[in-house]
C-alpha cells in the first residue's frame, strides 16, 4: 500500500532552493494513483512537485528524459524546471520527485465534438514524433501485470471475467500494427482545454512503445462515455480529429474494438486492484465495475470500421 509523503513549508522551501526558486507558500493536491502533489508557490512562479511513492528510480529517470523529449520537440506538456545540481530527480525521504511548471487551463468532464477533434488531433500530433529509445515496449499495465492479479485474493466474478478477457487477448496478435510512443491513459482528467482546444497533456508516466491503435483505444474509453456508456459519435469525432494529422491503416481501423476493450480492461483491473487488493476504500471499491461494463460493449464500435480519412 502507498503511504502519501507529508510536506511542510520549511521542506518545501529546502526543494525549491535546489532549483533556485524561492517557496512562499505550499498547497497538497489529491493524490494521485501512487504519487503525492504539492503546488508551490514561489517568487518565480507556481510549480508541481510530484513526489513517487512507488517507482523506481529508473523509472523516474525514463520519465524525466522524456519529459525533456517532449520539450525538444515543442509537444504541449508539462515543462520540467532543471536543477541546480542538473540531476534528473531529486529526492525526499529516499523517494524521487520531479518539479514541474504550474499550467493553467480548463479541467472538462464533458467534452463538446469539436474538443474531441482536437484531442485527437493533438494525440495524432503525439504519435508522429519519434519515441525515446528507453520507453518499454509494452504498457506498464498491460497482459502479464494483469496475470499477476489472478495471484491475489480477489473476488470470483471478477476473477472469472478477467480470465475471460485475458484468455481473448491472448488470441490477438497486434504485432503488425504501426507502433510508436503512446501515452497509455489519455483520460480527460489528464488533459487541460484552452476554450475548444486541448491546451496541454498531462502525466506521462504509462508511456510506451507499442501499438499507436491502443492509444487511440484508450483515449476512446477515456474521452468517449457518458454516465458509464461509449458514445460512438463522440468517437468518431476523436477519430476525425486524429485523421486530420495522421491517417489510419485499415488494420488498425479493423483492431479499435479490440484494443478499446483492451483499454477498458486494464483500466478496470487496475481499478480493482487499487480499491479492492492495494488499499480497500469504501465508495471505491465498486468503481471498476463501470471500465468492466465499457470492456463487455466495446464491440459496439464496429461500426467505427467504415471510417475513413
């Protein structure tokens, strides 16, 4: 279980010093899945700092090279502030931290069309630049951390669906499909708006190198639903965004079903796991059942195979 770091001002002050900033002031955020976030406020400006309960510090270097990747290639995400010792991360009580520049920008939970188009659109723009040579080639959530769920003391309906879904993507083969960096969980709580475009995308840290299709599958699943259900048209509309930038191949039009429910259910395995097996919380523990609905009617999106750039 991830135990959330505790900062005070006079800490905070100590970290800012590092990056030659001056803290006046310190707000906690809510966590998130296994880091704990802090607005600083300093002469300079308002930065994150992201403190990571359970990464490596590996893992931490990959994620800082491509923020700095991201950066070089003018992508739209967030900014890493440099240190003054010029290391990757600095470290808090043993656990690595990265500080980065504060964003402004709209939090949407219900996006109009023309938002969708540019999400796509922005994550076409993603998926055309070249993928750092350190990224894994598989998500970091995907099929063999999945199996390793089937290990734990979990319930049996959910064990029987989940050997269910695993035992179907075991008979997929996406090897074939163009790959490149892929985000890995293009939900809208990791994307800010500028009025009706996508300003900025956040938290990196399920990056990879795999199937560009999936991505597209996973922002779908995350972008695409109301009160639990997969709206195709909202769909479509992420999918016209994207071809304005990237055009798809038949194979990957033909895998969208598959891979959004593939999106779908890592998400709702890794639901399960954090609010049923990591850490029980009530009003929680329930919420995966709604990835597992979306995961059950992905097949409605083959109607999405008739569109084309």
């Amino acid at each position: 279980m991830a135990q959330y770091s505790q900062l005070n001002l006079p800490e905070a002050e100590a970290i800012a010093r590092k990056y030659s900033l001056a803290c006046r002031g310190l707000e906690a955020v809510e966590a998130g899945s296994d880091n704990s976030n802090f607005i600083l406020e300093c002469d300079e400006g308002r930065f994150v700092l992201t403190l990571f309960e359970v990464k490596d510090r590996a893992t931490i270097t990959s994620i800082a090279n491509l923020y700095k990747h991201l950066e070089t290639h003018h992508f739209p995400a967030p900014r890493l502030v440099s240190r003054l010792d010029e290391e990757a991360f600095g470290l808090f009580e043993s656990k690595p931290y990265l500080l980065k520049g504060y964003i402004e920008g709209m939090s949407i939970e219900q996006p109009t069309m023309k938002q969708l188009k540019s999400v796509g659109g922005q994550l076409a723009q993603l998926h055309a630049l070249p993928a750092p040579k350190e990224l894994k080639d598989a998500p970091p959530f995907g099929l063999a951390w999945m199996r390793t769920l089937l290990d734990e003391k979990i319930e049996a309906s959910f064990g029987d669906w989940l050997i269910e879904k695993l035992e179907t993507f075991d008979k997929e083969e996406w090897g074939h499909l163009p790959k490149g960096l892929v985000h890995g969980d293009v939900f809208l709580d990791n994307l800010l708006f500028d009025d009706e475009a996508v300003a900025v995308i956040l938290d990196f840290e399920e990056a990879s190198h795999y199937a560009l299709a999936f991505d597209i599958g996973m922002a779908i699943v995350g972008c695409c639903r109301k009160k639990g259900i997969l709206e195709r048209e909202s769909a479509r509309a992420l999918l016209q965004g994207y071809q304005t930038e990237r055009s798809l191949t038949e194979a990957e039009i033909a895998a969208l079903p598959i891979l959004a429910c593939y999106a779908a259910s890592i998400t709702a395995t890794w639901r399960y796991w954090k609010f049923n097996v990591q850490q029980a919380k009530q009003g929680k523990d329930s919420i995966y059942l709604e990835m597992v609905a979306i995961a059950d009617e992905a097949h409605t999106l083959d109607s999405l195979s008739s569109m084309r750039n």
